[in-house]
C-alpha cells in the first residue's frame, strides 16, 4: 500500500545501479528536510541495453520493493525506465511519480534558449544533443519531451552504449574515456548540436570529459545539462503545488539517506562515495527472490 | 527430469550472453552429429561484475530451463559461472556437466609447457596469464585449476572488467580496445606471463588485439589460449570414456543449434552473426516469467 498520506514517510528513489544516486544527491540538498530511500538494482544492472519489455518488467518489481517500504512518492532516477515504462507506472500505481526526461528536457530547453538569447536572432538556433543508452534513444523519449516545451527546438541524438560501463568500473578520466566519449560527441557536434543533454544518470560522472571533447570538437564552449537538480525540483515543485505533502518532522542528517541493492553491497558501497563523498551510508542487500 | 539416457536429447549449453557462443560453435565442429540448445541469459548479461551468491541463483535457472528441455549434458559456457558454481550444479543436478575453466587452464598448461619445451631447460618457466572478469579472477579458480595439471607453473591474474561491454558492442578494433587491452595485459607481462588464457568465453572476438598488445609489451609474440575448443574435446572425451552417450541419428546441419534468450531476440540473433556467420539460426525468446 502506497503511504501517500504520511507526511514524514520517505521518498523512493530506485535506478539500475549506482547511476541514480547523482539524482538523490541533488535531492539530498534540495529537499533538506526528506528522507530518501534509494534503491539500486544492482543484480540486474544495466538496463539501458535491454529491451522495453524486460526494463518494464525490472522497473515493476522495483516500483513494488519501495512501496512496501511505504514511500510516499517514487522518483524515477533512470533515464530508461523513466523513457520506456513511466507513463505506464503512473497508470499501474497509485502514488506521484517524477522520472528524469521530462526535467531532463526542460534543463535543455532553457540552456538552448539562453544561448539562443546570448547569440542574438542572426544566427541559428542550436539544437539540442542528447546522449544516452541505446533504450533510451530508441525510444524517442527526449524528442517527445523536448517537442513538448518547444516548436522551435531540434533534437539529435546518439546512443552512447560504453560510458555506463566506464562510469560502473569507475574509468573516469584518461585516453579510454576521452575516446569513447569523442566517438559519441563527434556526431552530435556535427549534426549541429549546441547544447548536450546527458540522457543517463551516470554520465555526470564523465561530465568533465565530455565538456572538453564538446568544446575541442565544437571549437567552443558546449554547455552541458543534466537532469539531477531538475528533477529535485520537480519533486519539490510537487510539494509546494500541494500533490506531495512535505516532511513535518526532520530527520538527522546522518540518516537521511538509506541505500538498498539487489546484489552483494560491498562494491556498491565502496562506489557510492565517488557518488556522494565520504558521508555514503552503508548499503544493504534485499532478496530479489522475495520480491 | 533429465533426459540422459537418450542418446538423440541435445546438448544444452549456457552463458550469460553471447559469450557461449565461441563454445557452441567449436562444438558444432567437434561433435558434428550433435544437437545443441542454446540459452544466452541476455536479460541478465553480464555475470562477471557480480556477486557469487547472485551468479549462483542466475545459473541455478539457467540449468533448469535447459534441463526442462530434455538435454542429456550441460556445457557451462560461462567462465563465471564455471568458477564460481560448476561443484555446486555437480551436486544438485542429475547429468554430466562440464565447464570451461578446467578445460581452458588445460590448454593453458599444455601451451606453457611446450614453450617451456622449445626455450630449453636454462631459462625460466613462462607464468600463465588470465584475463577474466572481476567474478572469475577473485574466486582463483584458475589458479585452482592449473594447481591439479601442475606443481611448477605459476599463475598471474588480472581482471579486465572493460571487455566484455565492448565485444557485446561489437567494438573489436580501433584504440579504444587497444588501450583497454593494453591496461589489462600489461601488469601480466610485466609479472612474467609468457602464456595468455582467456578467461572468458567474449574474449576471442578481442584476440587479435590481445595478441598484438601482448607482443608489443613482452618484445615477442605470447601465446594466446581459449577455452572454447579444449571444452568442446572435453565433451568429446566424455563421450569416448562411456559417460554420455552420442548421439544416434544426424541432424540436418541447418537444425543442429536452437538458440534461445531471456530478452527480446533482435539484437541477439545480429550479434550471433558475428560469432557463427551468416548461418545463425534466429533466437527465440523464453520467459523467465516462468522459470
């Protein structure tokens, strides 16, 4: 049973892996009164190269994981469940559901239209790049979005299939990353890409290297977006429009945040500080075979 | 149950992915009156990244859908999943069942020992090298293995986490698996491999690469071992010894391999094509649903 009506229940935050906790980050500091539950489906990480049927299917049972825990909302903090499955979590469950697109987009959307601002009517409006994992392309999700919040704004994009990988084993910096990141930029650059969207939780890990390989390619600055604070606001948006109470009682800092995997939580845990520093609770395991 | 008393029930093989495939086709050669059933696990791919106890549970289904198949054997084409749960399907299941780990630290061994042979008795035995993934190289298994063949060869391992995202890519050539290669076969030269296994059943669609790096690192060529054809004799043996019988009527060649899979079958039966040619057979999907 969903607990929407408890105020101080938690917020419920679920990602294929560690990729999501970039978004309960943001949370974290824009929402500093709620407790977050963050789960990571880490026995069946990545999602992004799986079919819609199958991510559908994962994104059900971790849908359920967290309601029986009594959350009072879900935050979808995956690009490809929230591309492929949330219009259907919405129908199938009866409590808020934010995903990461939709602010995604919106984040986009004012980049390209300052830009557009600072570089004056004369010349062309820069379209807007998105990369992300082949689910997520595939579906046509951030075009949809985007189409949405503006006739004017083009999108292109490009499935960026190894940088979940390189974010997962930690590879962040160096000549792998800077090459495989060019090889997704490249196209996106050329097709006239003016502002880049990072269509997957995990690559504001790689946001470095894909700010200087836009900029060396472009031949100059490329602004680039990510979902995380923006979905955080949605959530905090929800509240202040009255469809998601708000905590009355705090919690103390130090308990804020609690983390689940499906899998062993060692690695897990040792990954979370890249994530979210030093202060990264302890992750613990629940049992896929229960749920 | 399963079907081991008949001598026309097929073979069953299983891997995380596409992986297995390398063995299935070695197989094909090697037991050319043999049926073979496929299952690549491609909802859960990959396995090398995590936990034992999540492999354990992977494979445990994996074996059952096969088994429900009527197979008369099942082929572990996983080098997780041989090191780190082929005792265990030993104990619980009712059939012959063999893994590639012993087969591939065989080929290993009798490599070693031939160059050892042709180098003369004045210089050093070489070490033999694995690449695996991180589930493989932490459980020892072949350290474990190469022990029962030999008291004198030593053993060096590095897990190269990286590979397999980029053969399930398709991304074989280039410098981004040449860097990565590079990372990985280096620290193994440089401990004094003089013999590379593959310790995983993706790595052979990199072995040119391997090949290459391996040489330019030591300053002469290394060679290079799989565990796909030394697994496809160790049917073949188990058979000559009386344990498993042979199969009785041919197959026609074009419906000697079915291939199964967890997700969708598109990009699967795609990427079979670079392992078995243009003949592969289309996938079909099973539902895990059910199993």
């Amino acid at each position: 049973m969903p607990n929407a009506l408890d105020p101080d229940a938690p917020l419920g935050v679920f990602d294929s892996g560690l990729g999501g906790l970039t978004v309960a980050r943001a949370m974290l500091v824009t929402l500093p009164a709620e407790r977050i539950v963050y789960l990571g489906d880490t026995a069946r990480v990545p999602y992004g190269t799986r079919s819609a049927q199958t991510v559908i299917r994962y994104a059900r049972t971790c849908s359920r994981v967290l309601i029986d825990r009594g959350v009072k909302a879900l935050v979808i903090a995956c690009n490809t469940v929230s591309a492929v499955a949330l219009e259907l979590l919405r129908a199938e469950l009866d409590l808020p559901i934010v995903g990461v697109v939709q602010p995604g987009a919106r984040a986009a959307v004012a980049a390209a239209e300052a830009m557009a601002a600072l570089n004056g009517a004369h010349e062309r409006l820069p379209k807007i790049g998105v990369l992300g994992t082949l689910g997520t392309i595939n579906s046509g999700a951030y075009p949809r979005a985007v189409a949405q919040l503006s006739t004017r704004l083009e999108v292109v994009a490009e499935p960026a299939p190894l940088l979940v990988p390189l974010v997962e084993e930690g590879w962040l910096e160096g000549q792998v990353p800077e090459l495989a990141v060019e090889r997704y930029v490249t196209p996106l650059i050329r097709a006239g890409a003016g502002v880049i969207v990072l269509g997957c939780t995990h690559y504001p890990l790689l946001r470095n290297v894909i700010e200087r390989v836009a900029a060396r390619v472009a031949g100059r600055d490329v602004p680039v977006v990510d979902s995380a604070e923006a979905t955080a606001r949605e959530v905090l948006e929800l509240q202040q429009s009255g469809r998601l109470p708000p905590a009355v009682h705090a919690t103390p800092a130090d308990r804020r945040l609690e983390l689940l995997v499906t899998d062993l939580p060692n690695s897990f845990s040792s990954a979370a500080e890249r994530f979210l520093g030093a202060d990264a609770p302890e992750a613990s395991q629940i049992d896929l075979k229960v749920i």
